[in-house]
C-alpha cells in the first residue's frame, strides 16, 4: 500500500436554518444495545408544515441511493452485512441538556418510512461517562440514519465524547484520541462530523492524534471526517471567543491518513431518483439566523505536506489538499430526517453541512469492505489512483461549479474554484457506488 511523505515536525456546526438546534435522544446506555426498531408508524403525529418532503426541500432515501449509485449494490446483496461503522458524537450532559427526542422512536419512523430493516446500534460514553447516553443531538440522529439508509446492515456503534463547549484544544484532542482508539476495537470504519482549525493545536496535540489514525492506518480501519461549513475559513477554537476568521484547513481532515469530505448541493430527477446535476454547496448570510456564509471547507494544510498519493494531482502544491471526495451538504437538498421533539410530534427534516457527507461515504466504504470480503482501510491512495484513471467519469460525479468563497460580514474570504477532476473544494466530487465500490476492492490492497 502506497504511503503518505512524512509531516514536518460536522455537521462541523450545528445549522440553524435546519432547526439543527433541536436536539434528540441516543439509545441504551453505555455499551447496551438499543432496542431494535419495529415495523409501524413513528408513534407521534406528522404535520405537513414539518414535512420536507411535501416542501420540496429534501429528498427521499430511494431518491439518494439512485442518484449516488447505492441502489445496484443493494439489489445484489451489498448492504452492509457484516460491517460495522463507529460514529464519533459529542455527548449531552447533565450541565448541557438537550431538547431530546427517543432515537429508537425516530428509526422506528425512519425505518417503516424507507422499508428498512432495524437498526442494530450500541452507544458508548466510556470516554465520556459525563454524558448521558439516554440523549443525543441533531448531528448523532442524521450519522445514524444517514449510516442506516446507505449500509442498512452494517451495526453502527456511537462513541460519546463531551461536549464542545466544555472543551479545550488539549482536552479535544485527547478525547478524540480516545474514542479513536476505542473505536479502532469496535469496527472497520470510523466516521467523524466535525473539525476545528490546525492553528488550534500544538505540535504535541498534533501529534498526538496522528499516532492514534496511524494505528488506524495499520489496523486497516478506515477514518472518515468531515471538511468543515466554513468554506476557506476553519471552524474557531474550542473554547475561543475570537471572531476573526482565520483562512485555513482543520483537523482530523487535512491529515494525510483521513479520508476528507466535502459538500455538493444534489439535484436529483425526482421522478427516476437519477443523478442530474452538483454544485459547490455555499449558502450567502441569512441574518439572524445565519449570520455569515456557511459553504464547503476546502484548501490546503499549513501542517502536512503533499502525500505521496497526491503526487502529480493538477491543482495541488507542496502541501496536503482538502477535501478528497464530497456529497450532498445543502440543507434544501438533503436526505428526508425523522426528527422527534420529545413529544407526540416529530419532523422530516433535510439533513445538511459537510456532517452529512462523512457518514454517506463511511457507509459507502463498508459495502466496499462488505465487497472485499476484508477491511480496506486506509483507502485514499486507491481513491486517487481511481480519480486517475479511465474510469473516473464512471466512478465519480465531478463537481466543476461554484466555490467556498465566504462572507463573514464585514469581511469576505475568497476561496477556491471547483474544477476538473480534483479540487480544493469537493476533492474528486460524490460517488457513482456501484461502479466505485468495486474499483475500490481492486485498486486498495490486502
């Protein structure tokens, strides 16, 4: 397996203009299985004003799995059968609660809605017994049911990690180094919705967290992670009250041994559920709620130089490149969400930020694994040997409109263009999977 140069020495916020700020509850509790969904009806009343696939500003589970190619796969019995995707989620604590909602009410929805069998999941707060497993944010339900939807049999498996807003640049980093290395035991692909910016940490948090995907890298799990709603700037430190923006990549996903995703808008022929068309996701201001751009994080390290396995790409300097892939982002184009309030009422809502596409790929990558018939791991250098070759255009929907150019008033951050074949802003664009998924067996090795 090719190697990366050695380094000198998510949704990523949560969006308000999806109601992101409603938050739901996980299931079980530490290391205890959920209960599995039953067929039926979410046990709550459905208003056509919370109903966005009524409002045109969504698209269906069956909508997206033809659109990115998942469809094929299914038919012929790549679903996820033995695979296991852990997703790493920020926690609720008894300091910090949530407006919660049951997460085994909002699959049981989900699942009848979308003729999907129950999910198996397991929620861990070992790294943070603070938290409260009984409880979880918007972000967690949309990794789970975005994961459930693409992968419907692979055993998703939540770690809990404490709250950002009880976090330190330090404090994050080891607890994602924690939860990494918990989840390196828990299955073959590790999912992460978020990023801060590399400027936020110190050589030895740094690398501190490379260690740990470096024995990722060697245990042959794959580690996924959003590229960030900032567009060319990086989410702000934790803890941080500076408001400047600051023009760069962040962490986990401009490591070399991560796989970055960045966000596309999806148009999708409604009636056939076919492919028809991606952009650059950037969405303006939209005071008050939205105060300044959120768009697609993309641009290139201060930390790490080139990888090996982005030798030669058009477009790339001396210094790692983000995102790799991308998918769907907007939040007027996601997937159809079950979304509960804690009462008798739920929502379907868009999902939407980066957050959305670090889980579709990771459950891409488990029926990849589930294909193999082995654990890929660390698949980025396949990835852009396959962006290099004769089957790109197949294998891939190239992203060439828009940019991650952003305005956070009163300043404006210009970022970068989407091109041919690779960009600093959707990678190599959103996967056609059942033309990728098997290339990825062939091109990533034992």
């Amino acid at each position: 397996m090719p190697h990366r140069s050695e380094w000198p020495r998510r949704r990523t916020f949560l969006l308000p203009l999806i109601g992101a700020a409603a938050l739901m509850s996980a299931c079980g509790s530490s290391g205890a299985k959920a209960p599995a969904t039953a067929s039926g009806q979410h046990p709550g009343t459905l208003t056509s004003a919370s109903n966005c696939l009524t409002a045109g500003t969504c698209y269906s589970t069956q909508q997206f799995r033809t659109a990115y190619g998942v469809q094929p796969l299914l038919d012929r019995g790549i679903d996820g059968r033995g695979e296991t995707v852990v997703l790493i989620e920020v926690g609720a604590s008894a300091s910090d609660p949530p407006k919660s909602t049951s997460v085994s009410q909002d699959l049981t929805g989900f699942d009848s809605l979308n003729d999907l069998p129950p999910a198996v999941i397991q929620v861990d707060n070992t790294v943070a017994p603070l938290t409260l497993p009984g409880l979880a944010n918007l972000e967690e339900v949309e990794d789970i049911e975005i994961v459930h939807a693409i992968a419907p049999a692979a055993t998703i498996r939540v770690i809990l990690i404490p709250p950002f807003t009880q976090a330190s640049p330090q404090s994050l980093v080891t607890s994602l180094s924690s939860a990494f290395s918990l989840g390196l035991s828990r299955g073959s692909v590790i999912s992460i919705s978020g990023s801060f910016g590399e400027h936020c940490f110190t050589p030895p948090q740094v690398a501190q967290l490379e260690s740990t995907l470096t024995t990722a890298e060697a245990d042959h799990v794959t580690v996924v992670s959003s590229s960030g709603d900032f567009g060319a700037v990086s989410k702000p430190c934790p803890g941080s009250t500076a408001s400047s923006p600051v023009k760069e990549v962040g962490l986990p996903d401009s490591d070399p041994l991560v796989l970055g995703v960045g966000g596309t808008t999806l148009t999708v022929d409604r009636a056939s559920g076919g492919w028809a068309g991606e952009t650059v996701w950037n969405m303006p201001p939209h005071p008050p709620l939205l105060p300044h751009s959120v768009a697609s994080g993309g641009g290139f390290s201060k930390l790490f130089p080139r990888p090996d396995y982005q030798d030669g790409v058009d477009g790339i300097g001396a210094t790692r490149g983000v995102p790799d892939v991308a998918a769907d982002a907007s939040p007027d184009t996601g997937m159809a969400l079950v979304v509960g309030d804690g009462s008798e009422k739920y929502d379907l809502t868009s999902a939407g930020g980066t957050s959305a596409g670090a889980p579709l790929w990771a459950a891409v990558i488990a029926l990849a694994d589930q294909d193999a018939g082995r654990h890929l791991g660390f698949v980025n250098a396949g990835i852009y040997a396959i962006g290099r070759s004769s089957s790109y255009g197949r294998a891939f929907h190239d992203v060439t409109r828009g940019n991650n150019t952003v305005i956070f008033p009163p300043t404006r951050i210009v970022g970068y263009p989407a091109a041919r074949g690779w960009d600093p802003v959707t990678g190599w664009g959103s996967p056609n999977a059942q033309v990728l998924v098997p290339l990825l067996v062939r091109y990533v090795g034992d």
